[in-house]
C-alpha cells in the first residue's frame, strides 16, 4: 500500500530553520503511521455496529459504531435517528483539494475524486436538527437506495484577512462524516460493490428415539424405532441444508474432490437406507445419520465467516463505507469487515480445513458398510463434542482416507495418526501403541466408549466377549442384556435364568438398606427410665 509507506522523515537539530517541508514531512510521517497501524495490525471495513434499523417508516436510526476506511481513516460513530434531510454539494476542497509540493497530501487527498458522481447528494438531518433548509423525510423514500457514511476531508486555507492586510496563515484538514443516502442507480460498482450476504445456516437436529413413547415388547418393535430418523421428512430436510451450505461454499473450497455428490445428496442417502433399513443394521443407520448431521453442523460452526485480506487496496473505499441498503436487505452492498491479522498462509490453512471437513461428509455418505467385525471397544466422546473429536466408527470404507479427513486440524498439524478409531490397528493407520490399544493407556480424559462388532451376534455370546474386555482392561461400565422377546404370555423360570440379576440385586440392596435405616430409627426413639 503505497500510500501508507513513509520512508524517511527529518530529524531537527538547534538553531536550524525550518520550512513548512521540514514540519509537513514529521506530521505526514506519524500521521501515515498511523493509518499504517489501522490497516495492517486490524484491518479495513466495518468493526463493529453502524447497524440500520426504523423506529418509523419515515426515520432511520444509525447505531453507534466503528469503521476504519481502506485508507486507514478511522470513523467513529454515535447513534443517531434521522427524521429529516436536505440536498447538499459535496465541497471543492473535498473533491478538488488544492495542495503544493511539501504537503505531502498527492497520495491521499486524490482519492477524493472518486466521488465526484456524489457531488449533489442527500444528507440525512437528526430529529433534533436546526438546519433551515431540512425537509421531513416522506414514507417509501428509503426505497432503493442505500446509506453511507462519507468521511468528508477537506482541505482548508487559513487566512487572517483584514481592510490592511491578507496574510496565508497556512491550511488545515477537517474531517466531517456524512451520512447520505444514495440511490442505487448512481452506484459505481468500484465504490459501491455488492459482497457475499453472510448464510445463517441452520443446524440438523435428529429426533430422539422412541419419543413420543411406545411400548416396545418385541425386538421388531425395538428396530422400527430406530427408523424414525430415517423418514423421508428427516431425509429431505438433511438433504436440503447440505446442499444448501454446499452451495454456499464451494466457490473457495478444494476443487480437487468430486462433491457432486453434495448437490443433492438425498439419492446416496436413501441408496444407503433402502439397504440396510430392513435388517439389524438399521441401528446402526442411526449412529451414522447422527455423524452426518454432526459432520454438516462442524462445517456451519466453522469459525472462519470473515473475509480476509493481506495487502489491502487504498482505492477500495477511501473515504467512505455502506451501512447497506436503506429499505431492506435482500442485496448486499454492506462493507464488510476485512482483517488483515491473518496471513495468507493461515488463510490458506483454514480454507484447507473447510475443504477437509466437506471432503469427510463426502466420505460418510458415499462408504459406509456393514460386514461383521470382531467385538472391540473404544474410548471417545458423548455429548457437545465436535465429531473431529470423536474416534472413527467401524461402520465406514477407505478407513486410510477418512483418517485423513476425520480432523481437518491434526490432518494440518500432521498428526491424523493420533485418531481413535476401531480400524486403528488396519496396517498403515498408524504406528502409536496409545492408538492402537487405547484401553492399556490414560481413559480419563473420555466420557463414552464405543463398543462395537457385536450386533447381530448371539447375545450369550456377545456379553461373554465384552464382559471380557471390560475384566482385562479394568473398564468403568456395566453390561446387561435386556430381553426383547414376547413375554405377554410367557412366565420366566427363574431357575433357568441365564441372563443378569444386576439390577434385581441392586433393587434388593436399595430396599434392605432402607429398611436397616427405619429399624435403627425406630430403636433410637425408645428410652429406659431408671
């Protein structure tokens, strides 16, 4: 940025006489410091507030706010309501400032004829205004057009003139900000160009299981609940807001994938659902349906909203910023904020990580299986955890690809092999004993464990290995089968009961100990008289 680039400024020594260069040069010096400090320690566009709102259809309020031009100019505002307005013309010393050699103003001050088309303008007047010339503002006068807050600098000669004498007593610079309305139809669309509106993307959230309640009597009746988040209502609702964020960001994400697939994803959705809904596996459609809508909520949290620059423009809005349209906000012509904190090659990174975390919804749709596993158990995390943070299931294909996928932040830090996941012993994973066998190492720090390979097994047989797992490794859980069969019209034998007593002895331990509290009660209230 040319403009905000001194070299060189004078050093004065004593008895030295100075000329109007050697003062400007120090002044312009700090001053472009200044705006140098601005523009690349924070950056350009609207901080914060300046927000647009109509107590009445005929008055306009401007919150208080903050906005720095793509000269470094710094506008600071306090909220004002405007029920009047006059015409007015912009001045020479604005759009034609007149300037010498040594005052160092040839790379700003230029700027201003930009703005020549917005010579005659609209200028909002507060309700408490005293201008002679105001005029009430009539209903529909918002209509197309958009407001700006113009930082009017104008160049002022100074001069003491009386009837004996004129003498130049220098200049000055006078900064006042305008608030103008401005119709579309004068929009230069350097000046005024319309930006990206900023998506407030909704979340998926998956109906609960067997809510509203039924009663489940039989292991039918326990698969069919879990359908319910695999109705066609839920399947094109999920559907549509991937394609929708898609979409949205597929402009500045990796084009080195095929996401065809994120345009209308409901036809891999159902492929998947039709196959598996009608066996036992459907509950495992659950878990991966809830990882797709946690996949696609990781993405709209994606902390990166912004744009970013890192060598700004000083022509892009030099003296001015839009506060957006005027009547409504279907065209987006608001500045945005343009920081200028985040290098290029950090950008670069966060749009890598976006580009990981569509690539990993890509993958969760298109490579899922069902083949029958070996009963493993693996620490991870339940709850308001990001799905980056959870170790990989064993319901997915290509499980040396989603590795890399899974977290878009140890996948840019290198350190993908760290990932939990059932497949961590699959060759090439990874070569860390802590990943492969989690269980021998530090569980403290998860809350969940993912117990998987057991479905569709006999259930005598599935609890043996689990329990056996859980004996060696010294886990902190529990195992109970509950039964799914009919027993409307059967009685249980309890002398050739396999299953688990646990809570029968819990309920049992419950009542004795309650019943051992009474009796000592009782006791403690009767007293001996000697």
């Amino acid at each position: 940025m040319k403009t905000q680039n001194p070299s060189k400024y004078p050093v004065f020594e004593a008895d030295q006489v100075l000329s109007q260069k050697h003062l400007n040069r120090a002044i312009s010096y700090l001053e472009e410091q200044d705006r140098l400090t601005r523009v690349g320690g924070i950056g350009v566009g609207i901080i914060c507030g300046l927000e647009i709102s109509h107590p009445q259809p005929n008055q306009i309020t401007i919150s208080c706010g903050t906005a720095i031009t793509s000269l470094g100019y710094q506008i600071n505002w306090e909220e004002k309501t405007f029920s009047y307005y006059h015409p007015i013309e912009l001045s020479a010393d604005f759009l034609a400032p007149k300037f010498i050699d040594g005052e160092y103003l040839e790379l700003t001050l230029p700027h201003a004829k930009k703005y020549e088309p917005l010579k005659n303008s609209i200028e909002l007047l507060p309700t408490n205004t005293l201008e002679v010339d105001r005029i009430v503002i009539p209903n529909n006068f918002f209509k197309d057009k958009i407001v700006i807050l113009l930082l009017e600098t104008l160049l002022i000669d100074e001069k003491n003139c009386v009837t004996t004498n004129c003498d130049d007593k220098g200049k000055r610079i006078e900064f006042k900000i305008r608030p103008l309305l401005i119709s579309i139809s004068q929009l230069n669309p350097y000046l005024f160009p319309e930006y990206p509106k900023v998506m407030n993307f909704e979340k998926i959230s998956l109906p609960r299981y067997n809510v509203p309640h039924n009663q489940l009597i039989t292991g039918s009746d326990v698969l069919n609940e879990f359908k319910k988040n695999l109705a066609d209502s839920v399947i094109s609702n999920v559907s549509g807001k991937i394609s929708l964020v898609y979409k949205s960001y597929k402009s500045i994400i990796s084009n080195t994938v095929d996401f065809n697939v994120l345009n209308n994803p409901k036809t891999a959705l159902e492929t998947v659902i039709n196959a598996n809904k009608d066996s036992i596996h459907v509950q495992y459609l659950w878990d991966w349906m809830s990882d797709i809508s946690s996949a696609y909520n990781e993405i709209i949290e994606f902390n990166e909203r912004n744009p970013s620059l890192c060598c700004v423009d000083e022509t892009m809005f030099p003296f001015h910023v839009v506060l957006g349209k005027a009547d409504d906000d279907n065209i987006n012509y608001r500045t945005p904020f343009f920081s200028t904190q985040n290098s290029s090659l950090k950008n670069k990174q966060k749009r890598k990580e976006l580009s990981l975390l569509f690539e990993r919804l890509v993958h969760l749709i298109k490579f899922w299986i069902t083949e029958d596993h070996v009963i493993k158990v693996t620490p991870s995390f339940y709850g308001d955890f990001p799905l980056s943070k959870k170790s990989i299931p064993f319901y997915y294909d290509y499980i040396l690809e989603l590795n890399k996928k899974w977290s878009p932040k140890k996948t840019g830090k290198n350190k993908n092999n760290e990932i939990l996941s059932y497949h961590s012993e699959v060759a090439g994973y990874t070569t860390l004993d802590c990943v492969k066998k989690p269980l021998l190492y530090d569980i403290e720090p998860y809350n969940f464990f993912r117990i998987e390979g057991h479905i569709g097994k006999n259930y005598q047989e599935a609890i043996k290995e689990i329990i056996a797992v859980k004996e060696y490794h010294n886990l902190p859980f529990k195992v109970i089968a509950l039964n799914a069969a009919d027993l409307e019209n059967h009685t249980p034998n309890i002398t050739t009961f396999e299953g688990d007593w646990g809570e029968i002895e819990l309920n049992y331990d419950l009542v004795r100990r309650d019943w051992e509290n009474v009796k000592e009660n009782q006791s403690n209230g009767f007293y001996i008289k000697m």
